[in-house]
C-alpha cells in the first residue's frame, strides 16, 4: 500500500471474476430459498383470494428496495389480471408515487397515518415487504393493519424479525451474507421480486384468472395484449384468428367470454 495509506483505484479494482461468480451464486442461492417457502406462499394466496373475492383490497406496503419491489408487482396486476386499480394500494414513504427515498424508511408515524387513512378491515389483506423484517416503516404500518384486523402476509429475508412475527403468514427467507456487503437490492431483492411474483399470481389463479397457464383476464389495451388475447381464445377455443378476433370483438375485449 503507497506510504499515505491509500490504495490505488486501479489496484482496488482488481479482477471482476470473484465478484461476478458471488453475484450470480447470491442469485441462485436467493430462488432456492424462495422455493424452501412454497406452503408459506401459498398459504398468504389464499388469504389474498379470499379478500378479493369477498370485496377487499390488496395494500402493498414498503420502504425503500422493497417498497420498490412492492410497487412493481401491483402495478402490473390490473393489465395482467385484470384487476381493477382501485382494488389495489400502495403505502410506502413516498405515498403511491414510484420513487425511492430512503430517508422515509424510519417514519413509523407517516406508515401508520397512511394505514389509518385506507379505514382497513377483515376484507383486506396487506403485503409487507421488508428485507430486514424490521424496518420502522413498514413493522409500524403492519401492526397497525394488524390492529385494525387485516390480514397481513409478510415477505422478509431474516428469521427472527419483527415483521415476520406479527404477520398472520410469513415467507420468511434466509438469505445469507450479500456478495457486496448490505445491498438488499441483491439477492434480498431477487428473492423478493420471486416471491412476489409467485403469490400474487397464485392469488390470481385461486380467482380463476388463470386456466391452462393461460391468463385468461388479461386486458388487450395494446397491440401486444390484443395478440396475446387472440391466440389465447384460439387456444382455448380451438378456432383459427378470424374467429377468435371476432369473439374478442363481441365480447368487448373479455377472453373467457370470447372463448
């Protein structure tokens, strides 16, 4: 090391082969262990269905990375499954605007002002994503849902935490160290987005939105979903295009009432 004490860029540079194989080990380590919670997943689906189905919402809440993640998933429910965005909210720092400002992630006050706001009840349920389990934001606004006797499913990447333990279900994945040292945007964040993927979708089969691995409610509000929309009516109902182009046009652009 030079005599002041610092190390050159280039010399900490180095080769990016370690860091590249940590990285992809971390990714493959993070789908394994989402895997390992599969009942848990499928337990919090089920809660999620049943709200649905019985008039309720689906709140997602989250700080940060994970409010981010959170974000995601329920913005892409209505145009793939057709849910109707009033039936889904988002609480996080920032209120519903995708940005991230990780400043907000210790307000436990602005989580619980936004919960009261939704007037919760049995008939909805909250997914709270957090990384730790314990971020103030998101314990805060959960407990407070808890309180107001929704249904609360937890997705963290720690055992033992505070969210997890409140939380009527828990996917709860340990994660391990991350390759570069606390970036829960990693493999925390890869497991995350996994199993936000798989419970939702899983949700949205127990609604009857999926058949035959076909999203049959999807909504053709582009030249993509109107093609996707014919070929799964051609599929399902055995027809050629002119056909299925002509139910969907019948039916005001409903799939399964088309096929």
């Amino acid at each position: 090391m030079p005599a002041n004490g610092r190390q050159s860029a280039e010399g900490l540079r180095g080769s990016s082969e370690p860091l590249l194989a940590a990285l992809i080990a971390g990714q493959r380590r993070a789908v394994e262990r989402v895997a390992s919670e599969a009942r848990a997943l499928e337990a919090g689906a089920k809660r999620i269905a049943k709200a649905l189905r019985a008039g309720g919402r689906l709140i997602y809440l989250g700080a940060g990375s994970s409010g981010l993640l959170a974000m995601q998933d329920g913005l892409e429910l209505p145009g793939t499954f057709g849910l109707g965005e009033e039936r889904i909210r988002f609480v996080t720092p920032n209120g519903e605007r995708f940005v991230i400002d990780s400043s907000g992630e210790d307000d436990e006050e602005a989580a619980v002002t936004a919960i009261d706001a939704l007037s919760l009840g049995p008939d909805d349920v909250v997914i709270a994503v957090s990384a730790s389990g314990a971020t103030p934001f998101t314990v805060a606004g959960a407990r407070r849902a808890k309180g107001a006797r929704a249904n609360v499913v937890a997705i963290v990447c720690r055992m033992g935490s505070p969210l997890a333990g409140l939380a009527d279900v828990a996917a709860v994945f340990d994660i391990g160290p991350e390759a570069v040292e606390g970036s829960t945007r990693l493999a925390a964040g890869t497991a995350q987005k996994a199993a936000l993927s798989v419970i939702t979708t899983l949700a949205a089969a127990e609604l009857g939105y999926v058949h035959d691995g076909l999203m049959i409610n999807v909504r053709p509000e582009n030249a993509k979903l109107k093609l996707r929309a014919r070929r799964i009516v051609e599929r399902l109902a055995c027809v050629e295009d002119e056909a299925a182009e002509a139910a969907l046009a019948a039916a005001g652009g409903d799939v399964a009432a088309a096929v």
